[in-house]
C-alpha cells in the first residue's frame, strides 16, 4: 500500500461497499487542509476527529471506539507544518491518542512514534503559544 492511500475507506470483500476509515502504519496529517492536500493526506483534527477549531472538544463513546477501531494498526504518526501547532495543542493530541491507546495511556502520544515536520520558524500558532521561542538572530550566522 502507497504511503498517499494510507487514510482511505475500506471496501468490503462481498459487496464492495466502504466499510469505514482505517489507518495503516503511518498516518500523516497536517495542520492546515493545505498543507494537508500537499502531502496528500488529511488535517490533524479529521484524523483525530475534533470538532470546530479547537482540538480540545470531548469525544463520545463512538467516536472513541471508531479512533481505536481506525488507529489500531497505526506506529507513527507524522505531522507537517509543526509551526503551526501550539504547545496547548501538542498536549492535547498527546492526551486524546492516550485515551484512543489506553494500555498505552501514560507514554506520549499513546506510545506512537511522532515525526514533526516543516519550517520551525515558518508561522507560529494563532493567537497560542508556540512550540519553541520565535527569537531570530540579526545580522549574525547561526553556528
């Protein structure tokens, strides 16, 4: 299977018909649907399934059960344009795949392996408080 048809519906074997979204080993997402569509998958807040702008929202029962369901199989989880994502929200992600791996629940991220990618320097976070300081050096090599 393609890294690209890594989030993708399932076809039943008899009838053909989408069974639902299954991860593979390697979910990549972004946090923008741009940057998303670029690498060729989905936004941070599909694959989690949060709801509006805030990753903070409540899941129910279902969706808990569909995120386990979905994410069984998956090892590592890529995140491209990292700039964007606030420390709030790093933790949040953290804390919501926690609850989708619950033997798992007190490792980072749910024991997934986390590959952030992008411009650390690109954007910061709208209105939140980025990952890293956003102090630039003037006029002087970075050694």
């Amino acid at each position: 299977m393609k890294i690209q048809q890594s989030l993708g519906p399932i076809q039943d074997q008899e009838s053909g018909t989408p069974r639902g979204r299954r991860h593979t080993l390697l979910v990549k997402t972004a946090f923008t649907g741009v940057a998303a569509s670029n690498i060729g998958d989905i936004t941070l807040h599909s694959a989690l399934e949060c709801a509006g702008r805030s990753m903070l929202t409540d899941m129910t029962e279902a969706t808990l059960v569909r995120l386990q369901r979905d994410w069984r199989s998956v090892k590592v989880l890529v995140i491209d344009e990292i700039s964007f994502v606030s420390a709030s929200n790093l933790h949040t992600i953290s804390q919501r795949l926690g609850r989708v791996f619950p033997s798992k629940s007190h490792l980072p991220f749910g024991g997934l392996h986390v590959l952030t990618c992008a411009d650390p320097f690109q954007l910061s976070p709208v209105g939140a408080r980025p990952l890293w300081p956003q102090k630039r050096c003037r006029n002087r090599p970075v050694h």
